[in-house]
C-alpha cells in the first residue's frame, strides 16, 4: 500500500504541474503559473523514485494506470466535469493492468 501513496502523490504533482502549463497557454493565465508548476513536475520525479521496484521501468508502467484515474479524479474536482461509463471503464482497464504488472508474480 505505500507503493499506492507514492504513486497518488506522483500522479496529484504531474497533473498539477501539467495543469499549470496548460492555465499559461490555453487559459490565458500568467506565465508565472510556470513556477509552481515546474516545483510540482520535480516533485512529481521525486515521488516516482520512491517506489520499491528493481526497475524503474516497471515502476512507470504500472504509474500509467494511477495516472489515469487519477487525471479522471482531476476532471471531475478540478474542472467539474464528471467522468462518463467510458472514461470509468478505461480507468478500470488501465488499473487492473497496473495491478497485473505490480504484483504479478514473477519468476526467480
């Protein structure tokens, strides 16, 4: 379960510090969003490497599916925009394949 906190952590700083860039450029905001975006990018890098995994690889794969439920958990408290079936079922997809690559068993 820490894996699970690091990755929310990953996940809540990449999509803020994304969001920030896309305030500047397609919201017409202030380029000094820019500045706590970048600090929420690093912070976001930071947490990445904070997964137990032998590989980082590995780590970024199963990232991808937290990535994605996480950015639908954004369009829904950020943006206001409730995820539809579709959007949730993909969700779905995608963590079950972060599942399957985190704890899969593997050989020896």
């Amino acid at each position: 379960m820490q894996a699970f906190a690091w990755y929310a952590l990953a996940a809540a700083a990449e999509i803020a510090g994304c969001f920030a860039a896309w305030a500047w450029l397609r919201l017409d905001r202030s380029p000094l969003w820019l500045i706590p975006g970048a600090a929420a990018l690093a912070l976001f890098a930071w947490a990445l490497t904070r997964i137990d995994a032998p590989f980082a690889g590995r780590a970024y794969a199963a990232y991808g599916g937290i990535y994605i439920a996480a950015s639908l958990a954004w369009l829904w408290a950020v943006e206001g925009q409730a995820p539809d079936r579709w959007d949730i079922g993909g969700a779905a997809l995608s963590l079950a394949g972060a599942a399957v690559i985190l704890w899969g068993p593997r050989a020896a």
